[in-house]
C-alpha cells in the first residue's frame, strides 16, 4: 500500500477511534437513571399548576397557601419551591431576593422566619408559607414536584427539607437547578423519585457563559444521574434529547398557552403549567 494511502487511512482511523472516545465521554456525563415504573407512577401523565393554581391578576399569589387549595379543588399536582429563612426554616418561595413578589428590599435568606411572615404576598393577605403548611393543604391528594433552590447553605437545605419531606405521607419528588442538590438525594435518598432542571443559556444569567453550557446540557448528570429532566418550554439541545430516549421522564416547564396544550402533553411525560385549566391526567402508564 502506498505510504501516502497508508497516512490518510491512518488519519481517518484517529479521527474515528477519537469521534467514539467524544461520544462515549459524552454519554457518561449525561446518562440518567431511567425510574421504574414503580417510582414514576404517581407523577405520570399529570398537569401539575406552577408555584400552586395563582393567577395573572395576582389575586391569587405564587406559592400561597391559597393557590395551593386552588390546586388541590381542581385535582392538580402542583410545583412548589423551597428554601431557608435565615434562622434556618424551611419556606416556600421562588426567588432568592424579596422584591418582585413582597414589594421588600433583601435576601429571603437574610430574614428571619418572624420576619417573613410579616410581608405581603402581591399585596394580598397570603403571606409566606412553611413546607409543612403545604404539607397540611396537599393532605396526599396530588403529587408534588419540590424544587430545592440552590445557595450557600444547600446541605442544610437538603438534610431539613427532606426531614420534613419523610413525615409527609403524600406522594412527593424533587428538582433542583443545582446538580449537587440533586446529587445528595442521589446519595441520601435514593427511594425518592428525582430530577435535574435545566433550560437555555439565559436560564443561568448568574453563571459564566460556560456554566451556562454545562448545566444547559446536562453534563452535571454525571453527578446527579437524574431519573427526570425538567426543561425549559423551548426547543431542546440534542444533548436533552439524547437523554430523553435514553430513559429520563420528560417533564416540561412552563407551559402557559392553552392553544400550545397538546403539543406539550403529547411531547412530554409530566408538563407543569400556568393560566390555563387542562385537565388534570393527559395519560395513563404505558
């Protein structure tokens, strides 16, 4: 064989050995855990409201106890988010600061429960709740997704929330952003049915561009090894795909147009939604 048929083969078997190692690697940081059907039967084909049944006018708020009973009357799962007050309670609220939701300056995290309790949600007489208030709403009629929110105090985070969760006789599973949160169910609760969030870029505007990349396609997974993937209402990265048929629950958020509803329910095992009533189960277990 010619030397110079010889080096192009060469080069081609480099480039092919190296475009499987790519792939591989690939694949090892983002393979899920695909959840029996066991696990994943509660959740299944459901609607679950975000942040609780609220509504635009505000009149029903995010994350109140009052949007919470909307959901539970309707029969919906519902979307909750959870994290500390400074002395260390665990609150449902979404944001990390107080501002668009209370109209207060600051950190939810530099406030004391007490204090907390003090502000406003929208303007209304709902005020923030505890997790076990929502546990005392739910009373095991739906199931819940609890997302963990991330910041400096995340294993105290973990270690309280689930505490909390494991008195809680009602069907639960968690997300978070954070595949570190994610991870430590991973380790200390593995019974518990468990998901990785992620979206677009603009999702992680607190992080490096590279941040951005790492978590919006999953590569976290290699220590999270979640059972579902919660994405963005966008279209999906093929890295989010790949991890879809390789056996993740495909859970969506936020859906918001009812006119979009069967694309969402048709394209997904869980979709989480707002502003719109759709029925409470799309699909039953295949």
């Amino acid at each position: 064989m010619p030397p110079v048929i010889f080096l192009k083969d060469g080069v081609t078997l480099t480039f092919f050995v190296l475009a499987v190692l790519l792939i591989l690697l690939i694949l090892f940081f983002i393979y899920p855990c695909r959840p029996s059907q066991e696990k994943s039967r509660p959740f299944y084909g459901r609607n679950y409201a975000h942040r609780g049944l609220h509504t635009k006018d505000k009149s029903v708020p995010e994350n109140s106890l009052a949007a919470f009973r909307a959901a539970v009357e309707h029969g919906y799962g519902i979307e909750l988010d959870i994290q500390l007050s400074k002395d260390g309670e665990v609150v449902v609220f979404h944001d990390d600061t107080l501002d668009r939701v209370c109209g207060v300056h600051g950190r939810v995290d530099a406030y004391t429960l007490e204090e907390l309790r003090s502000f406003s949600l929208c303007g209304t007489e709902q005020r923030i709740p505890l997790l076990t208030e929502v546990f005392e709403v739910m009373d095991g009629k739906a199931p819940m997704i609890i997302e963990l929110k991330s910041g400096p105090r995340n294993t105290e985070l973990c270690e309280k929330g689930y505490a909390l969760m494991q008195q809680y006789h009602g069907a639960y599973c968690i997300e978070s952003f954070d595949p570190r949160i994610v991870c430590w169910f991973k380790k200390h609760a593995p019974q518990v049915l468990r998901g990785q969030l992620a979206g677009r870029p603009e999702t992680y505007n607190t992080l490096p561009s590279v941040g951005g990349f790492v978590l919006g396609n999953l590569l976290g997974n290699v220590l999270a090894r979640p059972e579902f993937v919660a994405y963005d209402n966008a279209k999906k990265p093929w890295t989010v795909r790949l991890c879809d048929r390789l056996g993740a629950l495909r859970v969506l958020w936020t859906a918001r147009d009812e006119a979009d509803k069967a694309r969402v329910e048709s394209e997904n095992d869980l979709v989480i939604f707002e502003f719109y009533l759709p029925e409470v189960q799309f699909r039953t277990e295949a």
